[in-house]
C-alpha cells in the first residue's frame, strides 16, 4: 500500500514537472520584487542571488492561494489569475512569504499581535490577522527584519495601551460634521496630539467618518477601513463608542474605545482634516458628536 502510494505520488511530481520544466528560473515578471527582496536580504546582512531558488514562475494554483514553495525543490508557483491588477504591496509581499519557505526555509506563523496585526510575514493558511504590509511604512521594516530573524522583537512603537496626559484642550464642541486646517489653528504638527470623537443620539449601523487629507477612516458596525487598508474588527460601536486618533512621535495610531487597531506612518494632511456623523437611512435626528482636539505629553 505504501508503495503504491509513493509511486502515485512520483508520477504526479513527473506531471508537474514536464509542464513546467521548459520555463525554470525566475519569470521577468517578478523582477522588481525579487529585486527588493535582494535589498532587503542585504539589510539583514544575507546575500541573496537569482540561482538560489530553482523558478518563479505563474501558474495555477487551488482556491484564493496567491503563491506556493516546493521546499524540496525550492520552486514557486504565483498564482497567475489577478497578478496584474494586483498592488506592488501585494506581489512584494507574496514573493517575500514565498522566497521565506524556499529560501529562509521559514514555516508558517499564525501568531497574531493583540490589534488583530499579523505577528509575521509567514501568516498562512486559514490565517485570521490582519497584514497591512506596504511599501516604506513601519510595518514593512518591522515584518522585514521579523522574516529574516523570527527572533525580532516587537517593536517600541508597537504600544496597545495610550495614556499620556491632555496638556491642553484646543477644541471641546459638539457638530455633526467639522472641518479644520490644523495648520490654521496654530498647532506644531511635530508634537503629540490627539483628535476624539464621540457619537450623541447614535443609532445601530451609523457612522463615523474621520478624512485626513486624501487618507479616510470610516467605522461602521461591520468594518473599520482606512482608504484601501481594510481593517475589519469585532462589530464594535454603540451609543459610547469613541474613536480616537493620536499622532505620537511622528506616528499614527487609531484607537476605538481606547483598544488600538492601527498603527502606521501615513504622512497625513492635517490642513484637511473632516470628520462627521453618518445617520443610518430613515433616522429623524442628528446623531451629532463630541469632538476633542487635545495636545498630549510624553
Ligand atoms: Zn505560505
């Protein structure tokens, strides 16, 4: 019976590998990403070349798979359907997890940070976090230098409970929408401060819309996303619900109900900052809010 099975699974290897044999090495379509890959290696003083896997080449591949390494053969299959239309962030990041398996001989990790954050780069099958994975932010250093050494501690700016003291209060109102240049109001943007907001009159499925220049968070009781970043948590807002944005050294963080579920480095607008009470559909009243601007100490 073992026999039978190994020869079976032989032949369906000689399958595979007469389809693919003609195109071995690495597909020009990865290049730019194999390249980054070389860069980053350098950082973390590892040397990567072309010939140290065996291909990259498209194929097709089962379910929402975006990519596969062979660890016999170091070979990688990316899943073809989608690929053009996909996001540089999104084909660096499947061809780092790939070149993770083939390469750094990494497993996968499903280990998750308690944002809801990805703790790596190897997430994998039926993971459940979340991986905002994009070029220049925090994160790419971090999930970098975590996928070259799984040793990599998480980072300082990686904070879950936010508890710096208000130094002054610039704005306390209540609005169901505002519009402000932060520039306007005199603020130093190099220093610590925080937006809140919290709903008056709220109802079940009404939102609360933040935009910061061209970047906008809205919150809903079934999603949180930011522009293109989806940040999808627990259904989590009610009558007391308060969002809260903090720009803590040169950082962005954005808490819901004091539990953080962003961090990034987004080089915001603040000459264009919105934010506004969405009503759910045949509501009679304003929901309306309570909106802070608070400069924060150390
Ligand atoms: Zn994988």
């Amino acid at each position: 019976m073992k026999k039978t099975l190994f020869v079976t699974a032989i032949s369906f290897l000689f399958v595979i590998s007469s389809c693919n044999s003609p195109d071995k090495g690495i597909d020009p379509s990865f290049n730019q990403y194999v390249d980054l890959f070389i860069e980053e290696a350098a950082k973390h003083d590892v040397t990567f070349n072309y010939a140290d896997v065996r291909g990259i080449q498209f194929g097709d591949l089962d379910g929402s798979i975006g990519g596969t390494c062979n660890f016999r053969n170091s070979d990688i299959t990316i899943r073809e359907d989608g690929w053009n239309n996909a996001s540089d962030d999104y084909k660096t990041r499947v061809i780092f997890h790939e070149l993770g398996h083939c390469f750094l001989d990494r497993r996968h990790l499903n280990s998750e940070l308690p944002s809801g954050h990805c703790l790596s780069l190897m997430a994998g099958e039926n993971m459940t976090c979340r991986n905002p994975y994009s070029i220049g932010s925090i994160w790419y250093d971090y999930y970098n230098d975590e996928l070259f050494d799984d040793n990599t501690p998480i980072p300082d700016w990686y904070i879950t409970e936010f508890d710096k003291p208000i130094l002054e209060t610039l704005i306390d109102t209540t609005a169901t929408s505002t519009t402000l240049d932060l520039n306007v109001i005199g603020i130093d943007l190099n220093q610590n401060f925080e937006i809140r907001a919290s709903f008056i009159n709220w109802q079940y499925n009404d939102n609360l819309e933040l935009s910061l220049g061209t970047q906008k968070l809205v919150i809903s009781n079934s999603i949180i996303f930011l522009t293109s970043i989806y940040l999808l948590q627990d259904p989590i807002l009610s009558a007391t619900t308060t969002l809260r944005f903090v720009q803590y050294q040169g950082l962005d963080y954005f808490f819901v109900d004091d539990k953080i579920f962003h961090i990034d480095n987004l080089d915001l607008d603040f000459s264009n900052l919105s934010i506004s009470t969405k009503k759910n559909i045949g509501q009679a009243a304003d929901i309306g809010m309570q909106f802070q601007l608070n400069l924060l100490g150390d």
